[in-house]
C-alpha cells in the first residue's frame, strides 16, 4: 500500500514490532517494483537499560544499525531520542505499544505536533497507559470518516492503511497552510540546534515517523 503512494519516505525508532514490519515490508515492496526504499531508523547511540529484545543491541547497550534502509544514531538514551524526534517530526503514527510510549507521545503534544493512533491494535494506542485523550480527538483538517477508520475493529489492513495515507496527506496540506507554505514544500523543522545535529542525515526531507514498543506481529 505504503509503496504506491510514490515519492514517500519511512522512518521509525528502529524497534522490534509493528513498525519494523511495516519497514521491512515497505522495503521488499519497492524491491519487487525496482525502486528505491527512502527509510530512516532513528535510534540513540546507546541505552543503560537492557533493549536486547525489543531492538538491535549490543552487550555494551550501543546499538546496532538496523540491516536495511539508513541508521541515524541521535541521543545518549532511550528518553532523549523519544524527546529528539518528538521534537524533529510533526506527525506520528502510533501503532499498539506499551507503557513506554506516553512519554513519548507526551512529547510529540508538548511540542504541539500530531499523534495518529491506530486504537484498533491496542495498547498505547488504544488508550492504555495513561496515554493522553487528546491524541484521539480528530485533528484539524481532517475528515471524521477517515479518523473512525482508526478505531473499527472490523477495517482489514488495507482499509486501515488506505485511511492513515489520506489523514498524512490532510494534515501535511493544513500543516503548510498553517506555515503560509505551498503543498508539496519540504517541512521546516522548527528547532535549529535538533536541526543542526542531525542535518547531515538530511531528515528535514520528513515529518512524519511511526512509533511503537510492542513485539506483536501486525499486518498493517
């Protein structure tokens, strides 16, 4: 689905789970149509808490560059990568996740950016762990219709998918409204030292990232 949107680019916390699947799926994707991947993994150099099964890390808590699309290593923890890219990008898709996941959705709201949750995977994104209320209010610009796709427990993959693209794309068009930009413009992001410390990885090119901390297989 993702691959027939053409000129997209994927970034993720470069986590075991639903975003991973998504990822790699992407990647194999455009394979078989002979095109290039854009997919970026964001993860911070390393974490004194053991992360051996929820992501690639080594035995000195460095982690690993995820085997496909391109590695950025940005933060000394866990935590300050979640407040980086909170901070970097202005929209992300929350797929299931744990408890670890509402300091990182707190995050993206302090930074008065967007939350898509997929409440139909459960977990954080279905409302649990304190996760905030006001990610499940629909968003500026985009079609109630679209939005309860979300949250219906009968909506196949494909449906899902199809309804999370059309919300990305609303909330881009009212994001360079918002910014007196034309549709189509690249995203300014709006923290020049983040920007300088990560530019060489030219992420200015994205504002949106998927974001989850569950291990559980998913077919979106």
């Amino acid at each position: 689905m993702l691959a027939d949107v053409g000129d997209i680019t994927l970034a993720t916390g470069g986590l075991f789970g639903a975003a991973d699947v998504v990822a790699e799926s992407f990647s194999e994707a455009c394979k078989s149509r002979h095109c290039e991947a854009d997919i970026w993994h964001v993860v911070p150099e390393r974490d004194d808490q053991d992360y051996t099964r929820k992501a690639r890390q080594h035995a000195d808590r460095t982690f690993q560059v995820v085997p496909y699309g391109r590695t950025v290593f940005s933060g000394d923890s866990m935590e300050e990568r979640e407040s980086i890219v909170a901070r970097v990008f202005e929209i992300a898709v929350l797929i299931e996740g744990e408890a670890d996941l509402s300091h990182e959705c707190v995050e993206f709201l302090w930074n008065d950016h967007l939350v898509i949750p997929i409440k139909s995977t459960g977990g954080a994104a279905g409302g649990s762990f304190g996760i905030p209320h006001k990610i499940f209010e629909v968003p500026a610009g985009v079609a109630e219709l679209d939005w309860n796709v979300l949250k219906d427990d009968n909506a196949n993959a494909e449906d899902v998918a199809t309804a999370v693209v059309k919300i990305i794309q609303s909330l881009q068009e009212t994001l360079h409204l918002e910014n007196n930009e034309p549709v189509g413009a690249v995203p300014r992001l709006r923290s020049r030292s983040i920007r300088q410390r990560i530019s060489k990885a030219r992420l200015q090119s994205m504002n949106t990232v998927i974001i989850q901390e569950d291990n559980s297989p998913t077919d979106f």
